[in-house]
C-alpha cells in the first residue's frame, strides 16, 4: 500500500488480527506476539510521522472517543495520534452536551435517561470505525466493575472495535506506551528488573493503570516486582495476568510489602497509587488513614538510588511531593514526558492495525 | 472538476441552486425537484465516500455548527460529513465557554449579554463557509418560536448560508436522512403507505422532527397518514406544507386520531413523540396526565403486523418501552440504524451542494 | 517548499525568528521588522489560502489551545487558520473535563489540584508543536498578574513555542488582526490619526486588548491618542511600550483624557472598555459609579464625524449602546468585521512563521 512507508507497511504485516472484533478492552486480546508487534508498529510510525502526516493511510476513517470522565493525555494524544495517520477524531462528553445514558437491560425507559447504551453504541458504529470510552469504576461495586460492563455494552452493541481510554480494570492504551517506554529506555527490557510501587496519594484512585503497568513489563519479559502496603492488594485476576505473561515472555513476577526489597537493582521504578477495593482501607476514612500513615511511600531519589540506578516512571497526572518528589520528577532520572509522548505512538499503532490493512 | 466522481458530478449539477442565500431553514427552500436532487446527490457521496475523503473536494471550507441544545447524532454526523468531503468542523456550544448572547433588536445592553446575535453571526459568516444553528423553542410561546426566531436572527446577518440543525418547527437535515431512508427501504416510495405516529413521552418534546418527517414523506410522493390522540394536533402551517408536497409529489395526506386505521397496510410505521403546543395537554400537569393515559400509543410489534407488515422507523434518541417496545428496536423490521447513518449522506449532500459547485 | 505558493514563501522568508524559543506573550518579541513582516505575511496568506487549504504545508503539525477563559473569535478564528495551513487544532478547556491544575511553586499537592503546569506544560510540548494560551487576570493583583504568570509557567515548561490567546497585559493575535486592519482601511497607516478610546461597560474588563492595540497602531507608524477618563490610566509599562514602538516607527503617542481632542481629525477611532486597576474605580462599587456617570463616553456618529470622518473599530464581544451606539456599529464607518476576519490571517501568519520552515 503505496500510503504507507516499507518500514510501516512491514511491521503493520507483522501485527495478527484478532477475535473478539477487534475489540482493545484489557490490552491482552492480541496476545502477547500482538502487543510486541504492536510496539514495534508504534516505534516504526514514530520513524516516519511526518511522512505519514502527509499520506493520510487514514483518511476518511473516524475515530469518535466517548469520555465518561476527565482526560487530558488520553484525549489530546488520541487526538494526535489520528491526526497523524489522516483520521478524523470527534470527541463526545456525555455530560456536556449530551442526552444521559440507560445501560440497565429490560428498562422502561420513563425516568431521566433519554438514550439507552444500545442506540448510543449502535449509531456511534455506522459514525465511527472505531470507538474510544472511557469511564471509570463506580467505587463499592468491584464485583460488578471489573468486568468493565460500560465498556462490554458498547462492545455488544456498537458494531465496530471499542478501544479502552481507561476502564475500571484495565488502562491498555497507557501499557502500549509504558512497554514502548521500557524498551526505549532499556533497549531490550528482558530479565531487567521493574519496580511497580504504590504511592500515597488522597484520593482513591482506580486500579487500571497499574494493572496494564504490570501487563506491560511482564509482557516484555521484564523481571516484575509489585509492592505495595498491606491491605492494598490488587485483584487476583490481575496478578494472574502478571504471571502468565512473565512466563510467557521469560520473565517473572512476584509481589513484596517491603519498598527496598522491590526497589534493590530496579532499573525502573514505576508509581502508581491507588484505592484499596476491599479490607479496612476500602472506606474513605479507612483510606484517609492510610494516606497519613504512608506518606513515607513517597517515591524520593534515595528510592532510586538503591536501583542501578533506577529511571522513574508515572502515567501522570501526578502529585508532586506526594506521589514522588519534585527533584526526582524534574530530574534527569524521569522519562515521564517520554512516557506519555508514547501515547501517541502506541495508539497510532493501534489504530493503523485496526483501521489501515 | 477532477475532485468529484462523476456520478457524483452529475448529481451535484442536478441539484439547482435556491434563493434566500442558500439557507436550509424549513428544507423546503430547494422545492420538490431540489430535494429529490440532494436525496440523489446523497446515494452518490455514499457510494463514492472512500474517494472522496482522499480528494478532499471542501478542503478549506468550514462548516461553524452552534449548538444552543445537546446533541449526539446531528453533531456527529456533521462532523463526518463534513469530514468525508475535507471540510473542516468548528462546534461552538454558547454555555459552554462562550459568551451569553442577546437576541432583542433596539436594546441597551448593560444587563448580563456580553454579545449580541447580529455581531456573533456576522464574525461566524467570515470564520466559517456555512453555519449550522440548533435551538429548541422556548415552550409557551408558540406564536414567536413557530418563524425559528434565532435562526432568523443568525440567517439575516451571517452572510453566509444557514443550516437548521433542529430548530422549533422543522428538523429539515432529519428530514433528507428519513427521504434517504424511505427511499432505502422500499425502492420507489411513491403511493406507499406511511403512517407517522404520536408515542408516549414523559417529556414534552418539540415538533420539530415530525414536521420534518411528515414533508419527508410527502416529497417522495408516499401516502402519509399522521395519527395522534385527541389534542396533540400539529400546528395547521406544519400539516398544510405536507398536504401541498404530497399534491405536488403524486402522494396523499390525512391525519386520523385512529391508530389502527394508520397501521393498515402500512409500510413504514415512523413514531415520535411530541408535546401539545395548545390545549388542555399543553401544561406541564396536563402532559403528565395525557401521559399516564396514553401508555397503549406505545409502538408494538403487533401494530407493525397490521402493516405489509411495516418497516420501523424513529429518529433517536428514543425512550425503550415507553416510545417503542425493545423488541421492536432490535428486531429486524427496526431501520433505526440506517436511519441514523443516512443523516452523513443526506448532510454530506447539503454541504456539497452549497460549498461544492 | 513547493507546499508555498512564492508570494507566501518570499513573505515567509522576510519573517526573522526570534529569541526566548518562538513564544508570543506580548506580542513584541519579534521586533519591529518582525512584525511588519507578519503583517505581510498575512495578506500573502489571505491571498492564496484555497491554494494553501489543498497543499497544506503544515500537516501533521498539531496547535493545541488550552483555554482558562472563553472564547467565541479567538478559539474560531486559530481553529479555521490551523485548518487552511493543514495544521490540526486540539482544544482543551481545564474547566470542562479536564483535571484542576496547580502553579505554585514548591507545593505539596495533597489538596484539591490533580496535575502541576509544569507536567501539564511538558505533555502539552510533546503533543503539540505550539501551545496557545487563554487567561484572564485574577482582578486585584496587579503588580502579579502583569507578569502573565501562568504564560510563564507554560514557557518554561512547554519546550515548544507558546502563543498567548488573551493574557493579563497583552492579546497579541488581537493585535496583529489590528494592525492588518489599520494597512487594510488606510493603505499606508503612517502618521495618520488613531483615537484609541475608553468605553463604559458594566465590568471591570481586562487592558490586554487596549494595550495591543495601542501598540499596533503604533507599530505601524500611527499617530496614536488614547483618551479615557481620569482614573483610567494605564500601565505605565503598556504606555512605555508604545511610546518605544511609536518612535521607531516614525509615529507618535500621546494620551489626553479629552475625547473631542482625540477625535479631531481622527481616521480610525478604537473603542475599547477596561477597568482601572488602581485607585476608587478599581473597587467594584467604584466601579458601577465610573460606569454611571461615565456612560456619555458611549461611542456616537457624532463622534465619528469629528474625524475624516473616521472609521470605528473594536475587538468584540461588544456592547450595543453602551460601548457604542447600534448605528455606528452597524453602519458603513464600521470595520468591526474585518477586524474579525483578520484574526485568521495573522494567526496564520504566525503559525506558518512558527512551524512552516
């Protein structure tokens, strides 16, 4: 295909289809051969941007991102991203601008929402060729969010694939970009060791980016190290996912409560917080505690020093001198403008795979 | 002109030109022969989509929309239209980072109006090539909402044409979709039985849709029959265009409070709720009251048995199980969808015809 | 650069770059020569923008606006000049959708701010190739806010250009569309007659238009005069940068607080409102009295006719017969439209300037 440069068009080959219509829930559909050639896709479109820019492979193709919640990556660097390729990006904010939405199956609909998911879904399919969304877990119904259920309505019924823009379970779009991010920084990320740290924060954050933040580094073959305090356990399935890719890929995973043992030869740090879904710190004043008691997990460049040193990472937003001081964030150490450049490039990978064969 | 397919060529010089500036107000201003035009202009952009996203035939061209109500489908679908045929899509949302606007002619404007329509259309006449205007009436006040007030205002002094995007009487880019629609589903509509129905609502919505709906039908000479319970009449100018597009187009009109004599032999059954503009169910108590009585106007598969059996049609968003039974909506007779994805051609068509020649 | 018709990339090569990495604060950083340049520039652009649209000479560059403040001209106008040089336009409103953000220095984020400028600014820099920017000043603070503080914070962190929207002390983009305006009205604007005057308005508004406006009238040689009444006055900075600009430019600048006096012989008259920042009239009751007493310095024909007569010109938003008569804005001495227009032509200018060598 003469739009697209030999180097792209090579690495966009390499990329399998896969089931499920294509959808981009938890990341994992590709596989783990996926989401390596999705990277090497996305480091290939990085080479030849402006190329691209100007041969448009994407024209008259529409991505259209639903945001249940706020977004400022997400949303700009989708937004880039298609730009890029020539694809058209309309953003949709339900609560601006827009009817409320029915997601409850046999409902009759006589009370506030005007549209039910099932329309919405339906006609952003015959819209769009791809749909972004993204919403947040309603926090106490962990049982009933984990499978993501406003992200598998849309799936069920919108007829074309759904990318996750972050989900109660999973943030897949940010583990393109940490993986892409592990492999610039490393080279090949194999067998080296990446700290995943909880950080105090005073909120109660989702557990999605963490989750792919996990996926990422097991599926790179990295030798994945989580620690948090306890009572801040992530989610059994999550941790299996961890473990079955870092023995797919030959790498490992494990999990400690002990900070030095995680951050002991890390080559990358990465923090993350987020609110426990269960146990005593699962209320918010249970939470409030925590966040006074823990504050000594603020990532601080002594943390980093007891890796190789350690490069520090964050999916950003982030609270300075809370999450991780302002020296280490503003130091050389800190690739997370890197990171969040990736965005960009990891999500254009998705979308030429998606859209551009 | 090499950026155009022919066919599409063709059905663009098919399409004559109208007066007043080129606004689409009502979308009865091109005449009979004009919108069958557009309905044919619409097929064609559709067929040839992919190649006209790559020539880009509006490139440079903007289209401003304004929207004073939410919106899902119309902005959209602008949107995509728009950018199928290279033009670029600028939304404005007056309550939403814009200025409040003044409407009165002859006023001092020391109240809290930072900008006045005449100067905020005549800025929007130079930024952008066509300016699309969505503003639902203000109820209570038929008399002055029924002449489209704000379009009005934005028509007179943009310079630029003026596309209603739904205002308070007419729906008219709703309109070219469900034309494209009827045409879709039966081939040749003309003499082929329409019936458009009243459907329950806890809200007291506009009639905009209907009218446009009703002269939809009319202009491709079906034999439309409106039904609705005693004291939802429509406004007298609404169903006189209708009984004068149908003369024209070799069709029929007449209005029955009879539902069963509507479904009859009907091969489209196209509902839509709406709120008595006068009368004892134009209150607020009066619409809840007419509203709890009047549950059985919900659209049910046995009322399409009594068609050809008949197609279903609704213009979204649409209220499951109060305006329409869910099984109705997913089942096969539903066009819903397809009506939904012709509102890009029929708009595409409009654009190209104003912005194209 | 074939993607250049020669007129514009003769105009392009004459526009000197300029210190401190490209930004656009107060609109003087390009210099005199700089600025007549884009001046030229401009009109180049105006000339061959359809040819412009087609080769689009800045795809896949991105500009992004980050707007603390609305905007109905300046969000229209960058978005439409981004769309006639190929660029891409990506809005953002930290108000809608978008995490609260922080700006203090040495700051411990544990309270209500989700995100600091300066990771804000740096993701901003990766995503985007110029970073526009929209604050307003925060009222009473001055010997702070004349700084553009948040500008600032922006600068330092962005790594790429930024183009100040509307700032506390300067509108530059205003000022360029002004001083096009006053060539586009006079031919040669040398040591003709500017009258830049105060109007009565309810609020206490922002200086940064009438201060870019003063400089651009005497950026391009004008005889400015700027009357307001007493407590009115100025920022002694803003007064300096005028009499610096007007002597270079073999102008002059004086100030006089009365109108027949600026009006006499005047060929353009500039209205525009502001609230004193010093003294009674900065206090909002001071204020409301000002604006009472005040309000025969609403802008009249009678004015007008004490010019040339002369031609009216004013920034927009503005208020009918308060700030001036419906009769002026609307008659033929009005140039308030073009004025409009021309924010797209020396945004444009800009951009190319910033992005297109």
């Amino acid at each position: 295909m003469s739009l697209l440069p030999n180097e792209v068009a090579k690495a966009l080959n390499a990329v399998p289809t896969w089931d499920d219509g294509g959808h981009f829930l938890t990341g994992l559909e590709p596989g783990l051969d996926g989401i390596r050639a999705l990277l090497d896709l996305g480091v290939a479109i990085r080479t030849h941007a402006d190329e691209l820019s100007r041969s448009r492979p994407l024209a008259g193709r529409t991505f259209a991102g639903m945001f249940f919640d706020p977004s400022l990556r997400t949303r700009t660097s989708m937004h880039v991203a298609c730009n890029r390729l020539g694809a058209d990006f309309v953003e949709l904010q339900p609560g601006s601008g827009l009817w409320t939405m029915e997601f409850a199956d046999q409902v009759t609909m006589d009370g506030t929402a005007a549209e039910h998911v099932y329309e919405a879904a339906g006609v952003l399919g015959r819209y769009a060729h791809v749909v972004g969304l993204r919403a947040f877990p309603t926090r106490g119904q962990w049982d009933r969010e984990k499978s993501q259920p406003v992200h598998e309505a849309f799936a069920s019924h919108a007829g074309v694939p759904i990318v996750n823009l972050e989900g109660p379970f999973a943030h897949p779009c940010q583990g393109l970009a940490d993986a892409m991010t592990f492999r610039d920084l490393l080279g090949e990320p194999k067998r080296r060791k990446l700290a995943v740290t909880w950080a105090p924060h005073p909120k109660q954050l989702p557990m999605a980016t963490v989750n792919s933040a996990l996926w990422a580094g097991a599926a790179v073959g990295m030798d994945v190290v989580l620690t948090h305090p306890e009572g801040f356990e992530l989610d059994p399935d999550a941790l299996g996912h961890t473990e079955r890719l870092a023995a797919e890929a030959g790498g490992s995973f494990r999990v400690t409560n002990d900070r030095d043992d995680a951050f002991a030869d890390a080559e990358v740090v990465y923090a993350k917080s987020w609110g426990a879904y269960t146990g005593s710190a699962a209320s918010a004043s249970g939470h409030a505690d925590a966040f006074a008691a823990l504050r000594d997990w603020t990532v601080r460049s002594s943390d980093l020093a007891k890796g190789k040193p350690a490069r520090f990472m964050h999916c950003l937003p982030v609270r300075r001198n809370v999450v991780v001081s302002a020296d280490v964030l503003e130091g050389p150490q800190s690739a997370v403008l890197d990171q969040a450049e990736n965005r960009i490039w990891g999500q254009a990978a998705l979308l030429l795979a998606l859209l551009g064969r």
